[in-house]
C-alpha cells in the first residue's frame, strides 16, 4: 500500500508546508492538535492498520476528530463489486458498517457525537464527528484521585 501511495505521491503537486507523513506515526507530541481532520483516507486502509492510526491520530489530538468513512450497505457493495469488476484493478477498499465505525472509533479513545452524510443517497460517505474529552475528563479525575 506504501508504494501505490508513494507512486501516486510523485504525481502530485507539492505545495510548500505540507508533508507526506507515516499515519501510524506521527511526529508530533502528545496532544498538539486541538483537533484532526482525516478526509478520504480510512476506507482506503485495511481496518487493523485503521485502528492504529485512529490510535496515533487519538494520541496527537486533545478534543476532536472529524474522519470521512465510507460505509456499507447492500446497494453500495453492489455497485462497487461491478465498479472494481469492470476496472480490473486491485482492490483497495475497506468500507465498514455504520456500527462498525462506533465500534472501531471507541477502540481509539474517541466518542461518536455526529453523523453528517456527505451527499445524501448519492454517496456513501458520511463525515464522523468524534470527541476525545471523556478520556482526558478521566484521566484528570484518576490524577485528582491519586494526589489526593
């Protein structure tokens, strides 16, 4: 999957103060980010790499992340067999259900407070508001606990 995105990386216009990042991680401290935004990019990975970068994105953010996933469902797996049958291309897609992504986000350490659809029954996409807060407000009361 690194050399599909680094070929398709050398095809792109470079633009000054972006970098092409390793996701599962991230070279930045603990927190650093008030919030992470991620478009694209979670159903092109395979879901036990997805959890890890939603592990490293968990860690570098304080509050939110707002993630785009593509989710399942009968008709959309359809039209996307016929889609990649028609291609005959590698398959490079990782679509999950709509509990699936709860699930998967709270593995991560985030808390699900929206659901947006992207483009209501012409798209699977829908864009997933997360919250981190709970595990600080949990870590703050476990240290006010310990001193005291």
């Amino acid at each position: 999957m690194l050399l599909v995105s680094a070929e398709r990386l050398k095809r792109t216009v470079h633009l000054p103060g972006l970098s092409a990042l390793d996701a599962e991680k991230l070279p930045f401290r603990d927190q650093a980010f008030e919030g992470v935004v991620c478009v694209r990019l979670a159903s092109h990975v395979p879901p036990h790499v997805r959890l890890r970068v939603l592990s490293e994105m968990r860690r570098v953010t304080a509050k939110w992340i707002i993630i785009t996933y593509y989710l399942s469902n009968a008709p959309t797996d359809l039209k996307r067999k016929i889609k990649y049958s028609l291609r005959q291309r590698p398959r490079c897609w990782f679509p999950i259900s709509e509990r699936g992504v709860d699930r998967e986000l709270a593995d991560a350490g985030f808390r699900v407070v929206g659901k947006v659809p992207v483009c209501n029954y012409l798209s699977e996409a829908s864009m997933i508001v997360g919250s981190s807060e709970a595990r600080l407000l949990d870590n703050d009361s476990n240290s006010a606990q310990a001193t005291t």
